[in-house]
C-alpha cells in the first residue's frame, strides 16, 4: 500500500495507472473506517484494477458549531485495517494543501443541497461537493465508491458529476447495518451505551414504515405520524426531521405511491444520525 501525501504526486500516480489501461476505483472517505467502508472497497476491489482510499476530514463541510474538532480519527488504526485489503494506495491529503490561503472557489448542487439535512446544515453540502469535486480532479478516478447510508450526498454527488461532466462513475452500494439495524457510521463510536442503545429505534421506524406499505398503508400522514410517535417514545432521541419523498428529486410527497424514500436525521446527546431506507416499486 503506497502512502501519498501531495496532490501532485497522487494525480501523477493515478494517470499513469490510466495510461497503462488499468481501472482506476476510488473511495473517499473521512477515516474512522468501518464495515460499511469495507464494503466499498470490497467492490471496488471486484470492479478495478487499482484501488485508492482517501482519508481527509473536511474541514469545510463543517459549521463552526459542529463536530469537526471532535470527529472521530485513528489514522493509525486505518492504516492497519487497509493493509489487510491490500488497496494499491492511501491518499492522505492536509487541509492547508486543499484548501490553501486565498481559496475562494466553492461547488454547489443547488435544489438537492436545500433538503432534509440542508435545511439544519445549510452549508454542509457544498463543502461536500466541493471537496469532492477536488479529489475527483487530483485522483482522477474511473468509478468512485459511496454508500446508501448517506443517501442525499450520493444523489448530490451523482447530479455534480452529471453537470460538470466529470469522467466518472458513482457507484452507490447498499447500507451496512450493525446487529440492531442501526446504520453503521464513524459517529457510532461517540454514542454512550445508553445513547447507543436507543439508537436502535430509527431503524426500528424505518422498518415499521416498509412494513405498514407492504401491508397495504396509503394513509401517509399517519404513518409518518406513527413513525415520529415511535422514535418519541426514545426520550433521549431528538429528531431533527422525518421525511417521505422522492428518490430522485427528494422532494417531500403527499401521498404513498410509487418508490418513496424515507428518510430521517436525529440527535442523541450532542451525535446526530442519518438513515434511510427506499420502500416500494
């Protein structure tokens, strides 16, 4: 596993991969890796010829009263856990080098950025695409690797490389689930046992709604009534919002029909959660 540090180096690396005709699959990530992590790399793996991991916290991604300073990291720990998947190299890029003094060019996926998580992180999504955009350009991939799990940024980041056509492919693979259901996540690890316990409910709700449809529910407001009844009988989970909408557009819907994806965000003691799951045909 080649450990790589400058940008230039990293775009050097992956072009001339390219230009020996190997499949270059890459998966971003912010470290604190896991299961879910591991199943990407699994795939990228089964689809490529060469396989690169990024680990960068980004920084702008963040508001100043998030959790930035307190996101999980143990480089070390991933370093070791990679070596067991034998990826060909680890792209470990500084802040000050992506985002140096005088950075003022922003990338932003306007009408998907505006929902569900963008309404309580209004400026989260275009740190996002923006860091994104940027390792796209300096790795120079073939396909890249997201999971489900963070449904609205795989749809973000597909729509970007649509319109600013980017020579890449988003693969997106399902989510990866611990014992109880719940998604797994790097903010996992900051949950108490007690918050971790009741995390459990959110998915809980969402299999309760994929349940209700497939037994015939049309009544979509008291589902989701029911579903915000349920996780509010958690007293220490806080529920940021609860949505119905469309896979596509994620637009909020009025009525069950058709493929609906049900989506949620909720905080437990100072950690908040996301998960998803997409019910019907």
């Amino acid at each position: 596993m080649r450990e790589i540090k400058n940008l230039r180096e990293m775009y050097l690396y992956s072009l001339k991969a390219k230009s020996h005709g190997k499949k270059v699959g890459f998966v971003p990530t912010m470290g604190a890796l896991h299961e879910g992590h591991l199943s990407l790399i699994v795939e990228a793996k089964k689809k490529c010829d060469l396989v690169i991991v990024s680990i960068f916290v980004n920084p702008i991604q963040f508001a100043p009263s998030e959790d930035f300073g307190s996101y999980p990291r143990n480089v070390g720990k991933d370093k070791k856990l990679l070596k067991n998947f034998a990826i060909d190299a680890l792209f470990l890029p500084s802040a000050d080098k992506m985002f140096p003094d005088g950075f003022k060019t922003f990338v932003e996926v306007e009408a998907l950025s505006k929902k569900m998580c963008g309404r309580s992180r209004p400026t989260h999504f275009r740190g996002v695409a923006t860091v994104v955009t940027k390792l796209f350009n300096i790795v120079n991939p073939d396909l890249a690797f997201f999971g489900e799990k963070d449904y609205q940024q795989q749809l973000i980041i597909k729509q970007l490389a649509a319109d600013l056509n980017l020579p890449v492919e988003v693969v997106t693979l399902p989510t990866v689930r611990e014992f109880d259901g719940l998604a797994m996540s790097s903010r996992n690890t900051k949950l108490n046992p007690k918050e971790r316990k009741s995390a459990a409910i959110l998915y809980k709700a969402l299999s309760l709604a994929r349940r209700e449809i497939e037994g015939g529910e049309h009544d979509l407001n008291k589902l989701l009534f029911r579903l915000r009844s349920l996780i509010g009988s958690e007293p220490s989970v806080r529920l940021d919002y609860l949505v119905a909408a469309d896979p596509k557009t994620l637009q909020e819907v009025k009525k069950i029909g058709g493929k609906v994806l049900f989506a949620l965000a909720a905080y437990l003691g100072k950690t908040r959660l996301i998960d998803n799951i997409v019910v019907g045909e």
